[in-house]
C-alpha cells in the first residue's frame, strides 16, 4: 500500500503545469468542498457543490465568478461569488481572492471573503484536478460564519 501511495505522490508531482494560463483563455470548474472536513462555528457536518467560470484579463490573472450549493445541518444555503485568481506559471500554484454572498434562510444571510491557495495537477492540456484550501470570512458574523475548509475541483481550460 506504501508502494502504490508512493507512486501516486510521484506522479502527481512529475506532472508539470503546462497551463493555459494566457490572456484570452476561458475556464470552467465544477468542485466539491467542505465534505465534513473543515472548521466552522456551526457546522457539525457540511457538503457543497459549486461551479466557477472565469476569463484570462492577462497572463496569470483571471477573472471569475460562481454559484454555489451548500447543505450544513437542516440547512441548505446558496451562493454567488466573484474574484479573481493569480496563477504561478512555473509550478501550478494559485491563489484567489473573492467576495461572496451566502444565503440560507431568513437568519442567514451573510457577506463574506473568500481567500484560497490550490494546485493545478494537469491530466491533460486543457483539464486539471484542483485541490484547494479556502477560507469563508464572514463580515456579518465573524463566529459563526467563518469557517476553513478543503475543496477538490475538476478545471477545464480552452
């Protein structure tokens, strides 16, 4: 089993980011976050569903925007954000920085900043696995909306 972790771990770090990471580019992303692995004032367990779409403004940068589906409890939230993404072309690391409104229900509706560092590990030219780490800061309530949370996205790039 040590062996075939190993291997994993060395494949997925050969891999190089041969990015599309240009002005012009587009991009798409479908991910799954929390998945009962993250810290938060109210959440005992949490699962969400999002989908990103952006556009290179310049080489590195790229604008985005995304809608989200969150369930936590008894509750399901949604949500809308926007931001935008620096990328490292050398290595496949990105950072982002993104505005976000979170709504679910009457007593929760909550603006809140979203800051994230992840990797992009190419399965192909135009497709890639994104693991994340991300922060919700809540503004409205700092205890009880923020949390931190791992993310795992499938990119594609055109």
């Amino acid at each position: 089993m040590k062996k075939v972790i190993f291997v994993l771990l060395m494949a997925l770090v050969s891999v190089s980011a041969n990015a599309q990471f240009e002005k012009g580019t587009k991009y798409g992303n479908v991910s799954l976050s929390g998945m009962g692995i993250g810290y938060g004032g109210t959440e005992d367990f949490y699962f969400g569903l999002a989908g990103d779409c952006g556009y290179f403004v310049a080489d590195s940068w790229m604008l985005r925007a995304g809608l989200g589906y969150q369930h936590e409890n008894e509750f399901n939230g949604f949500m809308l954000n926007l931001g935008a993404r620096y990328y490292f072309k050398k290595c496949g690391v990105f950072t982002g920085l993104g505005l976000q409104y979170e709504h679910k229900g009457q007593p929760f509706n909550w603006f809140q900043f979203v800051p994230e560092v992840g990797y992009c590990f190419y399965v192909s030219h135009y497709i890639s696995i994104e693991p994340a780490v991300y922060a919700d800061l809540c503004c409205n309530d700092w205890s009880n909306g923020s949390r931190v949370g791992l993310k795992l996205g499938v990119g594609i790039y055109w």
